[in-house]
C-alpha cells in the first residue's frame, strides 16, 4: 500500500539543548524537504519525538505520549490519512527495537547520528509496513550531510561543538547514548556560526555533552582547546556573547579559565555540574575527583573573573548515601554559592553500573533530601539575584514577553530580565536599570541611550 508523501510534521523535543539544536537542524532539514511545521498533533503527516534517557521519568513520558499519538493515528486512519511516527533521539538509541515492540504504532526509530539519513528514513517509512530502526553510531557525517541553511528563532543561538562523552561517571546513561567523545573541526564550526550571524544570531551557545573536552582540529591540523575555540569565535563581527555547556570539572583548563578574564565576548557564567560533596559518593560516581579540588576550582576560576555566576547540577540520593554525605552536598554547596542549579533524585538507569549497587536509597528519604537541598539552592538564588537590585545590566532582548510593550531577555549572568520598551527590541542589548528581583526573573526598566 503506497501511502502520500506526508508534508507537515510535529516536532517535540525532550530533555537538554543538545537536542533543542538537533531538533533545530531536522526542522531546517525537513523545511528544505518542503515540509511545514503544525503545533496541531492530529493536523501533522509527520510525528517526531525528540527524547530524552537521562532520567526514567523522561524516557516513561515518550511512551505516555506515543498512546496519544497511536489514537490519533488511528482516527486519521478512519478519514484516509496516514500518520508517521517516528521517535528520535537517546532513548531511540539506547532501546532501538524495543520501541517498537512496545508502541507497535511507531513506524521509524532514528538515533542522534543518523538525522542525515532522516528524510530517506521517512519516504521508506511512508512506503514499507515495517518499522525502521537506524542507531548506528557513524561518526562526524551528520554535521557533514546536514546542510540546510541555517535559520535562528532567537538571537541567542545553539551550535554544537562536542557531542559524547567518556568519562563514564556510573549513573549516567550518556557515553551509551551519544558514543565516544567527538570534536568538530574550528573551521566548521566558525563557518556555522557565520551564518547564525547572518541569519541574525547574537549570542552563540557552544554545546557538547562535555563541552570543555573540546579538541577539535584546528589551524595546520594541530588539535584546538574550548578557549583557542572561543578566541577564534570572538573574532568573528556580530557576535556580541558567547557561552558554552555542560562542563566536567576535571576537564577545566588554565586557559579556559583565562578566557573568562581574557575574552569581553565570553559572559561571566560557568554551569560547572559537580553532582555531589561527599568524596566517598564522587569516589563511587567515578567523577575522578574530590569535593575540596572542586572548591579550589571554583576559586581559581573566581580569581580570574571575581563576578562570574556559577551552576550546577546535584544528584541526591545515589546508591549508598548517608545522611552525612548529603549534609556533605549541603556543605559544598554553602562553601561555593550558585547563582542557580538543578537537581534531580538519583534514577537508576539500566546498563549503568550504579543501577546493579545493592544500596539503592529509599523514594522518601530521596525526596525529603531533596527538599532540603532545593532549599539552600533557592536561598542562593534569590540573594544572587538580589544583588542585581539598583543596578544597572545589560540585556539581550531574546522575544517578546507576555504584557503589552514587554520583552523578555537575559543579563551576562544568565538571569531571566522582563522590561518594557517600545519598538522591537528583539536582537538589541540594552543596559537596564533592576527594580526588582524575584527567585528566578528580574524587572527594570530600560535606560535611555
Ligand atoms: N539520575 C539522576 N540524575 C541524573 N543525571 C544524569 N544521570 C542521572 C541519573 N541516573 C543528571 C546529572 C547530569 C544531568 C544532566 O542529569 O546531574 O549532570
Ligand atoms: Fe554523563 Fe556528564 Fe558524567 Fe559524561 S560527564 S558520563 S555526560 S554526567
């Protein structure tokens, strides 16, 4: 049975900005196809979920959603159209033919290294009654073979630099879903950023799983650090901010830390994910260092740019541990001051090695340390931002805001900031002056130039 080419797609994407840009770059793909993008899921020909595996309540979500998605294929079916269902992204690789079998509804399973292949994917899907699942692990080619003019949605642009990672920390699923460590080459990475310049990008957001591992070729084929990267990108006329993330406290050179004081383009903010205080949980998480070496980290880096905002991610209650070593965590977190972090409940992951340890902590006592955790960070945030109150910051305008004349952007340090203005001020840095500040957001108002 030969079913229509189908011509508009519904694209949601889960979990990190890794795969907000790959997201991106099927769009801009699936554009040149001459597909359109519908937010209606029972108006779309096209169905792609962009998952995440970090953690088992985002991969559980993708199934819950696929249910949905299988009825509305179904009542389509009834009026003559055909849906394909396609799912995309880490849990696409880390379960491959599983999906299938578990959501038999799904026609094609595509992991992050084979979007190239995704439009010839989608007409053999159209065409064939079985279900494809493509998660090979080829490579750099899908930078290569993803060539479609670059298009941005907001001033404040993703480009991914790195993607993999092998540090292999035991709860984390990551080095199985997205391979080895991989770098692409600075020339390919300044031409793409050219064109999110051209196409009206100000900010440039450097992206790898381990983005600070970055070792890509570079002038003369000799290997280019994450700070010979940013130098490199700081030439380039436009580009007004550049940030870059996650980084792994191990991989956190001298000159990268220089680049903070060195480079004005470079924003004083640094998400430096240390996970957790406790030296016998870092030991056990393999992340290859101890809580006093990240503390005289962050003070090295504080050294060189004494203002910078820093970030975290905390995982509470891995196997095995104590009430000491989340006090241990509280502790870490008191000596270093975030300006704002994530954390999340351990989830045992399958495949990692934490997920076999027999000291697996109880759901209540995650959730009760937890709280307590989330409430230190708080406090942390809200007197971070806080001092932001009188005083005078420079905002890139990212969109529109919800109020009449309001817009919505972000200071150096990465704080959301609402002003009103009038004319678009989307695209434009414009210093204001904070008149409140709240836990996540500050207001102000716009200076006159
Ligand atoms: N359980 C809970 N959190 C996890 N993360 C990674 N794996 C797990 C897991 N199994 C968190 C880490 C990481 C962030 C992206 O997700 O804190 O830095
Ligand atoms: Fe996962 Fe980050 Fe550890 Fe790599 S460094 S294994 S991505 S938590």
């Amino acid at each position: 049975m030969n079913r229509p080419d189908p011509k508009t797609y519904y694209l949601k994407t889960f979990g990190c900005q890794m795969n907000v840009y790959d997201s991106e770059r099927m769009a801009e793909a699936l554009a040149r196809d001459g597909y359109r993008e519908t937010t209606e899921l029972d108006a779309a020909d096209l169905v792609i979920l962009n998952t995440c595996h970090i953690r088992e309540k985002a991969a559980e979500k993708v199934y819950s959603d696929l249910g949905r998605i299988r009825d509305i294929k179904g009542a389509r079916e009834k009026t003559g159209k055909s849906t394909v269902i396609a799912v995309a992204g880490c849990v696409a690789q880390a379960e491959g033919a599983e999906i299938t079998t578990r959501q038999p509804a799904v026609d094609l399973v595509v992991g992050p290294q084979s979007y190239h292949r995704l439009p010839e994917l989608i007409t053999r899907a159209t065409r064939e009654r079985a279900s494809i699942v493509e998660t090979e692990f080829p490579g750099d080619e899908k930078f290569e073979r993803m060539k479609a003019p670059r298009r941005v949605s907001s001033p404040s642009a993703f480009l991914t630099v790195q993607e993999g990672c092998d540090k292999f920390c035991t709860f984390c699923v990551v080095p199985y879903t997205r391979g080895a460590e991989f770098s692409r080459p600075v020339a390919k990475i300044e031409d793409e950023a050219r064109e999110l310049v051209r196409a009206g990008a100000k900010e440039i957001v450097l992206l790898g799983q381990n983005v600070n591992a970055y070792h890509g070729e570079g002038k003369g084929g000799r290997a280019a650090s994450l700070a010979d990267l940013i130098a490199q990108l700081a030439r380039i006329d436009g580009i007004e901010r550049i940030r870059y993330m996650t980084s792994h406290p191990r991989d956190m050179r001298d000159d990268l830390i220089a680049a903070h004081a060195e480079v004005p383009q470079l924003m004083p903010f640094l998400h430096l994910p240390v996970q957790a205080g406790s030296d016998r949980v870092l030991a056990k998480m393999n992340r290859k260092h101890t809580a006093a070496e990240y503390v005289d980290l962050i003070s090295r880096i504080r050294k060189a740019r004494p203002d910078i905002a820093l970030s975290s991610d905390f995982i509470v209650g891995f196997p095995g541990e104590t009430e000491q070593d989340a006090e241990d965590t509280i502790s870490l977190i008191k000596a270093v001051g975030f300006a704002q972090a994530f954390s999340f409940k351990y989830s045992q992951r399958p495949g990692t090695p934490a997920a076999g340890h027999g000291e697996q902590v109880d759901e209540g006592i995650k959730s009760e340390r937890l709280q307590r955790l989330q409430a230190v960070l708080d406090e942390q945030q809200v007197s971070f931002n806080a001092r932001s109150l009188g005083g005078v910051v420079p905002v890139l305008f990212e969109r529109k805001g919800r109020e009449p004349h309001e817009f919505v952007g972000r200071s150096p340090y990465l704080q959301l900031v609402h002003a009103a203005g009038s004319g678009d001020l989307v695209g434009q840095t414009v210093n204001v002056a904070v008149n409140e500040t709240r836990r996540s957001s500050l207001s102000g108002v716009i200076e006159a130039a």
